[in-house]
C-alpha cells in the first residue's frame, strides 16, 4: 500500500533538503532515513551501541519517525531541520491530514528494501548481513520530531510488534497525556532528560508549548509505571548541560529507569546551524559525567562505546541484552 502524495504544506525547498539528505519521505508526515550504523555494520562490521548494549542488530534496524517536520522542541542540539532553518518556516505543532499506521508501516519496510538495493554492488559487502537486513528486526522511532504527536503511536507500536518488530520509542517528554493512553507499550521507552533544571531546559530544548518543564516531570514522574525497559537519554553539549549533577539526580530518583544513556552530542545535521565543532564533549568528558552520575544516584557503569561517545549505567539486575519483544 503506498502512502498519499505529500500535502504542499511545507517548504518545497525544505522538502528537496531532506531528500538530498537521503530520507525518504513517506505521505504527509513520516520518513524514514539510513543510519550510518546500518552501512558500517553490512560493509565494515561495525556495529552501533545499540548492538553493543542491547542486542539489537544494526544491519537489521530500521530508523524512521511518523512526525518528521512536527516537534514540541527546537533543541539546540538536534539535527533535524526546525522552523526558521533554510529561511523556511512552517507551523511545527500542526500536523497535517494523517496516513494510517499501516499504510506507514508499510511505505517504511518498502523505503529500508530501497536503501539496501544499494548496496547489492558495494565490493566489501557482506552478503549473510544482507540477506538477514532485507528482513528488519527493529524499529527506532527517534529519527527526528516528537513522535507522540501522531495520535495513533499505540496503533503504530502495536502494528510494528505484530509484524514481530522490537520498538524503541524515543520521546521528549512534554507530551505526558499520550504516555498514558498508550495502549501499546513499546520494548524500551525513553525519555530525552537534556537539562538538569527549568532555567538550562528554555535555554538548550528550547519548548514551543506553555509548561513544558512541568509536562516533562510529570513524564519522568510516569516511567516507572510502565512494564517495558525504560532509558533516560541525556544528550550532553559542552559548556550547555553538563553540570548540576545534584539536579540530575533527583530527576533520575524521580524517574527510576532501567537504564541511563549518557551521551555526547554530535555535530551533524540542522545542529550545525546553531552549535559549533567544538561543543561536542570527547569520551572522557562523558565518563566523568556518567562517574559523577553514579556516584550521585547509586547507578552503576555497565557498558559505553567509544565511537557514539555514550555511556550506559543501570542500577538494576538487568541483561541490558535481554530483549523480550
């Protein structure tokens, strides 16, 4: 089933970017875009942190969002293309008509067998990763915007794990009511926690609705109810949100998660435009961050990748590679 043409509500030239950036635009709202870590796991044997921690296979994991232009932030350090980029302005919190969960589904496992008919010719591919990439396993819904403003996410999750998915849903936060109603839990929620308090949140998220900071507690405040493993990602920029730690950790307390990804920014895409080289946080910085960390919330260091510059601590008696779908 193929989504319905593109509704001429947003920017051409917007729309001719993201192509040149190789996503792939689904219908009215969603896309889907190659991670690197997909190239270098068929090509290299490289694998991204996410094999590393959790099992999940890189060649086999698809990316995509069904919100592409649509977010309750504009955080400094996204790298997706925000209101205001290229001189292109749109509405970020009105989405346009809807495509059904299926019909998204569907166009993104069409646009992921596009990305790897690409590789067919590539000299150092390997072929059992291949074979095994034209049926993905996982699903992050983190590419970019805020997927909970797509009001059927259960729907999306629930299709995605009937069609024997695992589901990483990522989300900011400030949406609490929609993870309440979820009816459909993913495999592992996360919540982005990029700022210690309210004063550094306006200035590094950034939020577009009144009371974010207050919506986000009352998330963080949810997590702990859920049944699914959970994460708290804490996308960390030099000189922005890497202090407080006191602060840090009464959110965690509140939140009680699974795991702590602890992360440094990187400098790529629309974040090019609003931070520098330079506000990337080396390896160690984020390790001394995350030590910090557990000596303040009792989380321990479990795992990190030096590539991705991330850490991950858990304070739980879990196989972080343990993946119940």
């Amino acid at each position: 089933m193929e989504c319905a043409v593109l509704e001429q509500t947003i920017p051409e030239p917007l729309k001719q970017t993201l192509k040149k950036q190789k996503y792939h635009l689904i219908g009215n709202h969603s896309a889907v875009k190659r991670c690197k870590w997909l190239y270098e796991s068929i090509v290299n044997n490289r694998v991204c942190y996410k094999e590393k921690f959790y099992g999940i296979k890189s060649h086999q994991c698809l990316q995509m969002t069904p919100s592409l232009y649509y977010c309750t932030q504009q955080c400094l350090f996204c790298w997706r293309a925000q209101s205001g980029d290229l001189q292109v302005t749109w509405n970020e919190m009105k989405l346009p008509t809807l495509n059904q969960p299926e019909e998204i589904i569907n166009a993104s496992i069409k646009a992921q067998e596009k990305i790897l008919s690409g590789y067919k010719g590539h000299p150092r591919v390997n072929w059992r990763k291949l074979t095994e990439a034209q049926q993905p396993k996982n699903v992050a819904i983190s590419l970019t915007g805020e997927p909970t403003l797509y009001p059927d996410i259960s729907e999306l999750i629930r299709l995605y794990r009937q069609k024997d998915f695992t589901v990483f849903l990522v989300t900011n936060g400030t949406l609490p009511e929609k993870l309440a109603n979820l009816t459909q839990e993913p495999t592992q929620l996360y919540i982005s926690l990029c700022a210690p308090n309210e004063q550094s949140y306006k200035k590094i998220c950034r939020p577009l609705i009144p009371k974010a900071w207050e919506y986000l507690n009352e998330s963080l405040e949810q997590l702990q109810s859920f049944k699914c493993r959970t994460a708290l990602r804490m996308t960390l920029v030099k000189n922005h949100n890497m202090n407080n730690i006191d602060q840090y950790a009464k959110l965690i307390e509140k939140a009680n998660p699974t795991f702590i990804e602890a992360k440094a920014y990187m400098h790529i895409g629309f974040s090019n435009l609003r931070l520098g080289f330079d506000d990337m946080p080396k390896l160690a910085e984020i390790k001394t961050f995350a030590e910090e960390l557990s000596e303040k919330t009792g989380y321990n260091i479990i795992d990190e990748s030096v590539d991705s510059r991330v850490v991950l601590l858990s304070h739980k008696n879990v196989n972080s590679k343990n993946i119940q779908k």
